[in-house]
C-alpha cells in the first residue's frame, strides 16, 4: 500500500489527463482492428493490408514532428486540442466512406514522479481500452458505421476537460534558468537535431527502440491474422477483441504494482527485461493453437509492454531539453514509430511467402537481439557515468 500511496501525490492535472486518456482509449479500437478491417472486411490481401496499416502509421508519424515543434512554439493544450479535433473528424469521415500530451506530463513532474504520472496515464489508456476492442470485435462484423463514429465521439468527449481543467503548462524562460547546467534537461540552443545529437546515448536508445515497436507492432497486425487464420474469419475478430482485453485488464491490475517494483531499477535494464518478455510471449504463439495459450501469450507479452511503454517514456523525459519537450518527444517517437510503421509491411511480405506461423520464431529472435543492444546500451552508460566521475 505504501507503494501505492506515490499516485496520490501527482499534479492535479494528471488526474485531469488520467481522466480523459480513458475515455478516449475506450473508442479507439479502429488502429487495433484496422488489420482485420482491410482483410476480413474490404477484401484485401494481407500483403495490401500491410501496404495501407505502414502508409497510415507513417503520416501519423508525420503529423507527430509538425505537433511536436508546433507544441514548443504555441503551447502543450492549443495543439492537443486541435489535432485530437482533427483526427475525430477523419474518423467521422471514414464512418461513410500523443507527443503534445508527453511534453504536458514533463512540464509537470520531476525525475522523482515522473515514472508515476506517466504510469498512471498509462494505466488510464488501459482502463478505456479494457472496454474498447471487445466492443470493437461486434461491431467490425456488425455496424462498420458505429465502428468509427464511436472512435470520433470518445475523442471530442475526452478533450472537454481538459479544455476546462488544464491550463497551458508551456515552461517559461525562469523556469529553464532553474535547471542545472550538467542537468540533460537543460535548455538548449539550436534545432532538435542539434540538441538530440549532444545526447549521444538517447540517440542509440531511439535507434534499438525501432526493434521493440517493431516487435511490439505485431500486437496489431501479425496476432489478429494469425487468430482469424487458427481461429476461422467469424470467431477471430471476437476472440482478437477478447484478448486485447485480457491485455488491458492485466496493464490495470499489474502496471501499479510493477513500476513500484521496478522503480529502483535503471529504465535501460527494465527495458532488457521487457524484450526478453517480448520474445517469449510472442514467440510462444508458434506452438499456440488453442484459446488459453493465445491467453498465456498476451499476459507475458503485455508484461513487457507495461515495462517497456513506461519506462522508455521515462528515459525520453529525463533526457529532452526544457526548451525542446515537445519536439524531441515528436522525433524520438517518429523515429520509434517506424518500427510500427515497416511491421505491417514487412510481415505482410513475409505471411505472403511463408507459413504464418514460422513469423513467431523469427520475431522470438528478433526481440532477443533487441533485448542484448539494450542491455549494451547500459553497460555503454556506466562506463561513461564511472569516466565521468573519475575525471
């Protein structure tokens, strides 16, 4: 309980967040199940399907390095707003047919809170998505219609408090004179690229987070084919749908009890550990063929996302520049979002040419790698923190 206490000492407008990230989380199932919707619903190949969910991906990752440079110039809340406006209108628009956030939750918190606050919105993310894809599962083969225009109305719903609640938090020039001049948060001149490069050891971390997200993406693209193709085209979306909520209920029931556990631990190591938790869960998925080890799968490779999320959040905050938040925040995570990006279209290539079911022992060895650079990573780290103390 004790552990537990740390979330009740939070800014206000973390609740505020925590708050809206649920409501939004529960429509947003179109991403989840845009796999099955390409193939199952509209007819396409897996290896179109995968084309389409990697062009999708990258203008959102796009759309991340115009907010997060906007959201240093004009503000965290001004182009929260707007672009989650924007992006429920899109959904609304296809019903007939996350950087500016980041940078808020900086502003807010120090080193010592930080990896609860952004836990908690984690969490909050998870509540909503609890609910979310199991509703999405019945509604894909049903009501396409309700399918986005939930999507939309979750969106507009969630930005109403924080519209009322949460006031600019865009830090001010006194605020960056107060920060330490061997602090990594200090202040920086020049473009993004100039500030990202004088942090040589994040800029290593984004590069080998390319194999988590690109891990991680199968989550959404190679697990509900490979469902629908175990599982048969009608019970797949709702078992798909049931087992994203078996990874949202436990992301609620553990992700509090983990970060406390894992607090004292570097967030480099608790990364290693979450691809190695990668590629067992994804990797099981070769031998799965029933229902309860597809179950198993989700609660080990669920683990790792909580580990991983979590903690490379951390990593990025405590090392952007007061004066960059939101753009290193937008670049680090476009850079990481490509291995979102090239998963669908990659596994799409290789589901064309090859069995779908030897994917899981190649992404069982590609993970692994990732967990080894990571772990590198670290012991690249206490090299130069021990040089540094020496001189």
């Amino acid at each position: 309980m004790d552990n537990l206490k740390k979330y009740f000492n939070l800014p206000k407008s973390i609740y505020i967040l925590f708050l809206a990230r649920i409501i939004n989380s529960i429509g947003s199932f179109v991403y989840p199940l845009l796999a099955i919707l390409l193939t199952a619903k509209l007819g396409f190949s897996e290896e179109v399907s995968g084309r389409i969910t990697t062009i999708a991906i990258t203008a959102g990752g796009l759309g991340m390095l115009i907010g997060g440079k906007l959201a240093d110039k004009f503000g965290r809340k001004k182009v929260m707003v707007i672009s989650s406006l924007l992006g429920a209108a899109s959904f609304i628009i296809c019903a007939f047919l996350g950087t500016s956030r980041n940078a808020m939750v900086t502003d807010q918190t120090n080193k010592v809170n930080r990896q609860n606050a952004f836990s908690l919105l984690y969490l909050g993310t998870n509540i909503g998505m609890a609910i979310g894809p199991l509703m999405a599962g019945f509604l894909i083969n049903r009501h396409l219609v309700l399918f986005f225009l939930i999507d939309a109305l979750t969106t507009v719903i969630s930005l109403i408090p924080v519209m009322i609640f949460v006031k600019e938090t865009l830090p001010t020039e006194k605020q960056a004179q107060l920060i330490n001049e061997n602090d990594m948060e200090k202040a920086e001149k020049g473009s993004v690229i100039t500030a990202l490069f004088k942090r040589p050891l994040l800029v290593i971390f984004t590069i080998v987070s390319i194999i988590y997200t690109l891990v991680y993406a199968q989550y959404s693209f190679g697990l509900p084919l490979f469902v629908n193709n175990v599982l048969g085209i009608i019970k797949g979306p709702k078992i798909y749908g049931s087992l994203m909520t078996v990874n949202a209920i436990v992301v609620i029931l553990f992700t509090l009890f983990i970060i406390s556990f894992m607090g004292k631990i570097k967030p480099i190591i608790n990364i290693t550990i979450a691809g190695i938790l990668f590629a067992f869960g994804f990797g099981m998925l070769y031998f799965s063929k029933f229902i309860f080890l597809f179950v198993i799968s989700t609660f080990i490779w669920t683990l790792g996302e909580i580990i991983f999320t979590v903690n490379s959040s951390v990593v990025i905050a405590n090392n952007s520049p007061i004066s960059h938040r939101g753009r290193f925040n937008a670049v680090i995570s476009f850079v990481q979002e490509s291995g979102y990006a090239i998963a669908p279209l990659l596994t799409g290539l290789f589901i064309a040419h090859w069995d779908i079911q030897n994917l899981w022992w190649l992404i069982f060895l590609i993970s692994l790698t990732g967990s080894i650079l990571m772990f590198s990573l670290f012991l690249l780290e206490r090299h130069k923190t021990r040089k540094i103390k020496i001189n």
